[in-house]
C-alpha cells in the first residue's frame, strides 16, 4: 500500500482533553490500518498557545516525535521544553499534557499503541 501525504484522512479537533487551541492530525494510518495494534499514527500540530489537556493513558502507551516548534510537556509530574528531535515517551497509567510555548505551531508524530494483554 502506498498513501500519497494529499490524500491522508485529517481530523481537526478543538480543545483536545479540556485544553485550548486546535489539533490538527493527518492520519499516517487509520486506528483500522493498524490492525488491532493502536489507535493513532498521525502528524499533529498543536495551534500557536495550544494545549492537549492533561489526561492519562489506560490501555496504551503513546511516542510523540517533536519535528518542529516549541513545547512544553508535563510528563507525570516533570515538566520538560521540548523541540525538534526530542522524544516523548508516555507509558500505559502515566499522565502527560503538551502545551504549545513556541511562536510557531508545534508540530510531531504521535503514535498511540495498545498495551498487550500479556504485559
């Protein structure tokens, strides 16, 4: 299979998990392509002075790949500023929250897979 970027599902979701801004996802896969792994591979981008709302993963863990702008990221109770190149990594039961501080939007990769049952 081979999906050109012009032709990739979006979804653009206001205020995510009670924060502010829009967040804009092009879908690399759809959760159906996936197979039964996770629930998103997607390129986001967070508004300038957007927030994803502080929120915690049940049932999977979630990579997010800083590609551009300025952030900062609470991850259970350490907050961190990150750019490009750095890598957030938030297991299953961990709390995390992304805050656009850039004057850009903040732009990463966010994949979302399931915790297997074995785990």
């Amino acid at each position: 299979m081979l999906r050109k970027k012009d032709v990739r599902k979006v979804t653009e979701l206001k205020n995510l998990f009670n924060g502010s801004g829009f967040f804009h996802q092009q879908h690399i896969l759809t959760q159906e392509e996936m197979d039964g792994h996770g629930r998103l591979f997607a390129d986001c981008k967070l508004s300038f002075g957007g927030c994803v709302g502080g929120h915690v993963h049940h049932g999977d863990s979630e990579v997010c790949y800083f590609l551009s702008g300025k952030g900062r990221v609470t991850d259970d109770e350490t907050v961190y500023e990150v750019e490009a190149g750095d890598t957030n990594f938030v297991k299953d039961g961990q709390y995390h929250k992304i805050e656009n501080i850039g004057d850009e939007e903040l732009r990463y990769i966010a994949l979302i897979l399931y915790t297997p049952k074995d785990a």
